[in-house]
C-alpha cells in the first residue's frame, strides 16, 4: 500500500577453469598454449518503484540489467583464437501499469525500453597454424537500443495462497558497430600472414540477436503465522539465438560467425521464508537452472555455461516502521562443460570447462 521503493546491488562473482585436452591447430597438431582461467567479476545494480493510483490502479517504474556477461582470458592460452576478452551489457528500464480486475484478480501490462552494448575480442591466427608469434587481434564492438513488452497476472486464493503468471517479450536488436585488426609485428615479412589479414578489412559492421521470450508461473502459500513457501518454473525461448553473424556493413561480407545454436530451458526454483522473529524474515532456497548450450561443438569459452543448480539464503532486517535490508547470496554448482569447437580457420579447442558462481546482494527498501 502507497508509495514504496528499493534501490538494490548484486556483486556477482562467476570462475571457470579451462583443462585443454588435445587443442588442435588446422593441420591436426598440438596447439600451443596455456590452460585458461576467467574470474570476471561485475556489479549489477537495480531500482525499483511503485505507488497506487486509486485503489484499483497501481503504476511502477523498474530499472535494471536482465541479460549480461564478462570474461577474460590471457592473450597467449590454448583458446585465444576463440576469445579473449568478451562483455554483453544490458539496461532495461520497465514503466509499468496494474489493474485490480476482480476482488482476486490483478492484471499487469508494461513497456522496456533496453539497450544493448557489446564487445568481443579475440585473437587472430597470422600463420595458419598457430605460431603465436604472428598471432594478431580482433575486436569487435556494436551497440543498439529497442523495445519489448510484458503482460502479467496474479490470482490470490486468500490472504495465504497467490498464483502469478507473466510474459516477457524478448527484445530485437540490430548492433551496429566497428570491427577492427590489428597485424602483428612479424606479419610482413610471412605471405601466409599478410594473405590472411587481407581478407580481414576494419569497418563498420552489423549484427542481428533476439533474445528470448520468457514466461513464468509462481506461487507462495503460507503455512501457519510464521512461514511461507514459494515456488516458480520459468521457460526461456532460447531457440531465438541460433548465430550471431557479425556483417561488414559496406560490403557484405561476414567477418565474424558465433554458431550457438542455443536450445530452449526451463528453470524450477523452490522456497521458503520464516519470520517467526520480531524484526527478521530468514529465507533459503534451491534452484535447477538449465543450459541453453546444444553441445560440445557449439560450446563457446565467453560463456563456458553448464546446468546450474543454486544454494541461496536471506534475510530482511527492519530499520524502522517505514525502512528494511535486504540480504542476500547464492552460491552456484555449475555442472562442467565440454568443448570440441573448431574455428573457421581450423583451430580446434577441446577440452573441458570447470565453471562456479556467487553472488552477494543487498538491498534497500522503504515505504513512504
């Protein structure tokens, strides 16, 4: 009831540690090279506001960063010729209206307005057969803002036991940008170098991504004065990103291909909440989160990703009648994953990725 904000930070803390077994140049022998690392860590903020209208109609501002990734790997490990240095950075800023249709039922519908920037670094192979010292970079940047949209609903039983059911549009975006090369040093005086980076031109470029829709069913249900369970399966449309093919806008020419061929995911999450104690509510649950990866071939290491399962706990402190905290942390059991994915020019990363994540939130929320 009335006005209420919470303003919120996630620090999220993902590792995953490469074991090569075999990497491959193009002509089948050992590619020379250290094991990978990447432990990339970001701060992800969010801000949330509502207040109501009249007693039928509520309006809600939301702001924060649904889609994201960072990771970084040293120039000379075994799989530089795949990546480097990749960020995905996404805002999303919500407004939001809500309708109390029925005594027990509330409608929601609202807009997003979402940027995207992203960056994707790699090396390039100069000699074909991955002699580092004629190893040369690659990075490409692109950047675009769209819209989407969402409907929900929610369908409250009694005062102990609330369904809800929401869509979330995935947003279209066309990424404009630059790719840009850069020759190494010892390049002219190799043909097979100068031969390879003539067919690489910097320019601008393009790029197409839709990220998937998402839809989810919840529900709470309080058991006694003291305790609440939660629960919600949410499926992801991630069959919307097959590739992303980096286009030289000039001329046509594809001068990058990130086969994903990404499949669609469920997610199952369960809950449970006490607040048996005067001015705390303690929280704990578990979660099952899937993979969109198809295989070991289209397995890429800017998101060496497995199945997930999530071990969190929480906890809400009262400040005042008007004021609490919110803290929060997760730690994730990532399954490991393997990769055979070979590059258009031939060289081969296999082996197998040992992922983990954590992350510790906090938030602060107040009633005005």
């Amino acid at each position: 009831d009335g006005p209420s904000l919470q303003v919120g930070g996630h620090f999220i803390m993902p590792e995953a540690e490469f074991d090569n077994q075999g990497s491959t140049n193009r002509v089948g022998a050992s590619l020379a090279g250290s094991d990978g690392k990447t432990e990339e860590s970001a701060l992800v903020p969010n801000f949330y506001y509502s207040t109501q209208l009249n007693d039928t109609v509520s309006v809600g501002l939301g702001i924060n960063a649904p889609f994201g990734l960072s990771s970084s790997y040293d120039d000379d490990w075994v799989g530089r010729y795949h990546a480097t240095d990749s960020e995905l950075k996404t805002i999303n800023i919500n407004p939001s209206i809500a309708f109390q249709a029925t005594n027990n039922l509330s409608l929601g519908f609202g807009i997003n307005y979402q940027s995207i920037e992203a960056t994707l670094e790699n090396k390039v192979d100069g000699s074909t057969v991955g002699n580092q010292a004629l190893d040369g970079d690659a990075k490409i940047t692109g950047d675009d803002r769209s819209f989407g949209f969402d409907l929900s609903m929610l369908y409250e039983f009694d005062s102990d036991t609330r369904v809800g059911l929401s869509w979330r549009q995935g947003v279209d975006y066309t990424l404009e940008g630059e790719a840009n090369f850069t020759r190494p040093n010892g390049c002219s005086t190799s043909g097979a170098c100068q031969l390879v980076f003539s067919q690489l031109q910097d320019g601008d470029v393009t790029a197409d991504l839709e990220l998937p829709d998402i839809i989810t069913l919840s529900a709470t249900h309080g058991i006694g004065e003291d305790w609440r369970v939660d629960a919600d399966v949410a499926w992801y449309e991630w069959d919307s990103v097959q590739q992303l093919r980096v286009v030289n806008s000039n001329t046509g020419q594809t001068v990058s291909t990130l086969d994903l061929e990404y499949e669609n995911t469920l997610r199952y999450a369960l809950g449970a909440s006490y607040s048996g104690f005067n001015d705390t509510i303690l929280r704990a649950g578990v979660a099952f989160d899937e993979s969109p990866n198809s295989g070991p071939d289209t397995v890429t290491p800017r998101v060496p990703d497995g199945d997930r399962t999530w071990i969190t706990v929480g906890a809400t402190f009262a400040v005042s009648d008007t004021a609490t905290i919110d803290v929060g942390a997760a730690h994730l059991m990532v399954d490991e994953v393997d990769i055979n994915n070979t590059t258009p020019r031939g060289n081969t990363l296999r082996g197998e990725f040992d992922p983990s994540v954590n992350i510790v939130s906090v938030a602060g929320n107040w009633r005005f």
